[in-house]
C-alpha cells in the first residue's frame, strides 16, 4: 500500500466520521427546534392566559379600592 494511498484511506475515516457527527449534531439541533416550539407554544397559551387573568383580577381590585375611598 503506498502512502498515497494510506492518505486517501485516512481522509475517507475522516470523513465519515465527521459525516456522522453532522448528522448527530443536526438531528440534536432538530429536537431543540421542536423542544423550543413546544414551549413557545405553551407560553403562548397556558402562561399567557394566567398571566392575562391576574391582571384582570388587579383590574377588579383597584376598582373596588377605587370605589371605597371615594366613600
């Protein structure tokens, strides 16, 4: 086997193995993807609702100070 071809067997490993780790880290960037649509969604419903439902309730709690200390 001649260097040549020792070099060529070596950069075809190299190659592979960086092939495989692409894959792993785009298939990681993938499930981040789909973990942070998941929780965007659920900020937008679940959180944002409690979120809108004590302000609401604040609302309600200075209209009735409010209407106390005018009397």
């Amino acid at each position: 086997m001649s260097q040549d071809d020792k070099v060529l067997q070596l950069m075809e490993k190299m190659y592979m193995d960086f092939n495989k780790r692409f894959d792993t880290l785009e298939n990681s960037v993938l499930e981040n993807k789909i973990a942070l649509q998941k929780v965007d969604a659920k900020i937008e419903s679940d959180i944002s609702e409690k979120i809108r439902g004590l302000y609401d309730s604040r609302e309600v709690i200075h209209e009735k100070l409010d209407h106390i200390i005018i009397y």
